[in-house]
C-alpha cells in the first residue's frame, strides 16, 4: 500500500494528541470512517492502536504541544552524538548541560500536563516520563520519527551502551576517569530527578497535614459549639419545666 493519505494521517495524530479518555472512541470512529472510504488496511491498523499508558500518553503531549523544548532535547543529544564521532570527551560539555536541562524543564511541564488532566504525578510515573525522554534523546537520528508523538507506551531506557553516548566516546583514548565520571553525572541527574519527585510528594503530604489539622480545628470548634448550644437547651428546658411544675401547682390550688 501506499503512503497514506494526508488527511488521515493528520487524523491520527489527532488521536495521540487529543485527551487520552477519549481515544477509543476516536479511533474506532476514525477506523469506521476508513472502511466506509474503502480503505480496509489503514482501518485495520488503526483499530489495532492501542490507547496509550498515561506516561506515553504526557510524553506524546510534549512532542505535539511543547515541540520547542522537546526539540532543544533533541539538539542536545545531536551534539553529543557528533561529539563521539569525533572521539571527543562530552564529559563536561555544554551540550550535557542543556541535556540535563531539557529534561529537567519537560519532566515539569509533563508534570503540569498531567496535573491538569487529573492524573497522578507519583514518582514512578515521573520516573518512566523521564526514561521515556532519555531514550528519545539517545535515539539514533534525534529528530522527528513516525513513533514520536504516537506513543502507546514507554520507550525503554538507554542501555549501558547508549549512556555512552552521553558518558563517554566510543575511544580507547577515554581514560576511565573520564568514563567514571560522565557516568556519575548520569546517577546524579537521576538522582535530583528523584529528589525532585519526593520535595514534590513531600510539599502535598505537609499540605495534606496542613489540611487536616485545620479540619480538626474546624471540628474541634464546632464540637465546642454544640456544647454551648446543648448547655443553653438544656437550661432552657429546666427553666420550662420550673415553670411548668409552679403553674400545675398553682392551677391545683385554685381546684
């Protein structure tokens, strides 16, 4: 078959950039729109797209709504690739900084993305965003491909020889020291990711406690209140009933 026809194409980008509650029902209506064109096999295939996890979902939204950041990535990891095949240390270089840095500026705005549609922001969810971002980065040409922004689900972390990329050229003239220390540039970008992701778990938990003791305060107050309120009733209804046992006293004297 032939390439597809641009305005279907277009439709099914679509489907991965629009909500993700709403992607079954628009596949299955564009795959119905398809077979009524008669074209079976672009129907088939788009039947078969599966919707994707909420993780490849907030990446697909950054590839289509956040292009210049996502694109910044990708430069990033273009320098650092031509840096190795020039057998050249990118240990330190400016472009692992602003890799580190796109990566960092996407994991907030998914953080957002997800946020706004009622998604959780956990720091496993956060984790496989953040995976998801390293290996479109450390992936071969670093530009547009059919699979970015269709994701249906994570792409898999860079193996030991794709953290190369960003530790080290493929060299016997790299010193291990160098090597040594690319990759504990690589563990420490993991890991402020992960602190990011507990100060923000943390931040909700003290905002949580926050809420609670101003409920209980709340309670606290209106238990307080329905005590004074109770102490008035029943006052009231011992003074009812002083005043009703004097007037049966008194009607009892005049009978």
């Amino acid at each position: 078959m032939t390439s597809d026809p641009p305005h279907n194409d277009d439709a099914i980008d679509d489907l991965f950039r629009g909500p993700r509650e709403g992607f079954i029902e628009g596949r299955n209506a564009l795959a119905r729109r398809l077979q009524e064109d008669g074209l079976r096999e672009l129907a088939a295939t788009v039947r078969a797209l599966a919707k994707p996890s909420v993780s490849a979902w907030a990446v697909n939204q950054l590839w289509w709504k956040h292009r210049e950041a996502y694109d910044a990535l990708h430069a990033a990891g273009a320098e650092l690739a031509a840096l190795q095949r020039q057998a050249v240390s990118v240990a330190g270089q400016p472009a692992n900084e602003a890799r580190r840095a796109a990566i960092l500026a996407l994991r907030k705005t998914a953080e957002q993305i997800l946020t706004d549609a009622g998604h959780a922001t956990s720091m496993a969810m956060m984790r496989r965003i953040t995976q998801s971002l390293e290996a479109s980065a450390a992936g071969g040409s670093f530009g547009p491909t059919a699979t970015l922004g269709r994701l249906h689900g994570d792409l898999a972390p860079p193996g030991f020889g794709q953290v190369q990329q960003f530790a080290a050229p493929a060299s016997a003239r790299l010193s291990a020291h160098e090597a040594r220390r690319a990759s504990a540039e690589l563990v420490r970008d993991r890991a402020e990711a992960e602190l990011s992701d507990a100060v923000s778990v943390l931040k909700a938990a003290e905002l949580a406690v926050q809420d609670a003791a101003s409920a209980l305060a709340r309670a606290q107050r209106m238990v307080e209140e329905a005590d004074a309120t109770r102490a008035r009733t029943q006052a009231r209804v011992d003074a009812a009933r002083g005043e009703l046992d004097s007037a049966r006293t008194a009607l009892e004297r005049l009978l």
